[in-house]
C-alpha cells in the first residue's frame, strides 16, 4: 500500500491497480454514497453537489471543483494536488483521518460549521471566509493566507512566522479596525 507523508499525515492512497478516473462516474447531486479507493485526474467537478457523501482513500490530482457544494462529507485519507475549489461552499465538511491538500486554491470559498482538525494544507491560496470552523491542529504553513476572512476560526492552527504578517492584515480586516497614528 502507497501512503504520501504531507507534513506529518499520511495519506493511504488508493491502490494503483486501476488507472485514474477522468470522468467523475456519478450523478449529480451525489447522495448518501461512499467513494472509494479511487485516483481522480483532471476531472471538472464545476457546480457539482455532493451531499452526505464519504470520501475514502481517494486522490484528486489537477481537478477543478469550482462552484462545488460540499454538504456534510466526511473523508479520510483523501489527498488534493493542484485542485481548484474556487468558488466552492463548504458546510458541516469533516476530516475523520489524515487528509491533504497540496497546491490548491480556495479563491472566494465559504467554509462553514465544518471540522477540518489536523488537515493539511500546504502551498494552497486561501482568499476563503471560513466560519464556525474547527482547525485546531491544522497545517497552514506555506500556504497564502491573505485574503482569508474569519480568522477566528483558525484557533489553534499552525502558522509560520512569516504568516503572521498575513494574519495581522486579516485581523484587521476582520474586526474592521482603524489605524490611527497617535497625537504628539
């Protein structure tokens, strides 16, 4: 079995029995289903809706899930390389197992009520408004956090030194703060 370490999870991926999957083989929406043990490649998964669903030992490699809705999914040992989910709206999403996410770009996205605790996200660009979000244990290093909205969220993430000058321009959009100079 194939496993990819992503700064400390590892990630059981799929068996490379069978050759990745390009065209997504479900309906739409996608309802109270379990998909499993699959390499998906370059799929376009634009608008489409997943509800209830289970992803396990999956892998995702340059797909374009933008616009997606993601309604209470749960996955474990899924890994997203290079993966566009632009415009995606997530709620109540939970990582049961170790998951990453390398690469991705989250342009315009809601994370809402969601459990994301101990994903991994590295080299991903995050311009999303995260809400009611658990992420303690997360990993965001190396990740663009500029653009990100509800840094309260990120309650006992892991962020590098560098992130913390990214951070401080949220907080301050976040609490919509004035910067004044002080009178001499």
């Amino acid at each position: 079995m194939q496993t990819a370490e992503i700064r400390g999870a590892k990630v059981l991926l799929p068996s490379d029995d069978e050759p990745a999957v390009r065209v997504w083989p479900y309906s739409d929406p996608l309802e109270e289903e379990r998909v499993a043990n699959t390499h998906f490649a370059s799929l376009d998964l634009t608008s489409q809706r997943l509800v209830d669903v289970n992803l396990n030992r999956c892998r995702f490699t340059g797909s374009r899930l933008m616009g997606v809705s993601l309604a209470r999914v749960s996955m474990s040992d899924v890994l997203f390389e290079g993966c566009q989910f632009d415009y995606a709206t997530w709620e109540q999403v939970k990582v049961t197992g170790d998951v990453a996410f390398v690469g991705c770009s989250f342009k315009e996205a809601e994370i809402i009520g969601s459990d994301l605790r101990g994903a991994v996200f590295d080299d991903c660009a995050f311009a999303a408004d995260i809400e009611s979000t658990k992420m303690s244990g997360v990993d965001l290093r190396g990740s663009d956090l500029s653009g990100l909205s509800g840094l309260a969220s990120l309650h006992g993430a892991q962020v590098t030194e560098l992130q913390l000058r990214q951070l401080s321009e949220v907080m301050i959009r976040d609490l919509d703060l004035t910067i004044a100079e002080l009178p001499l």
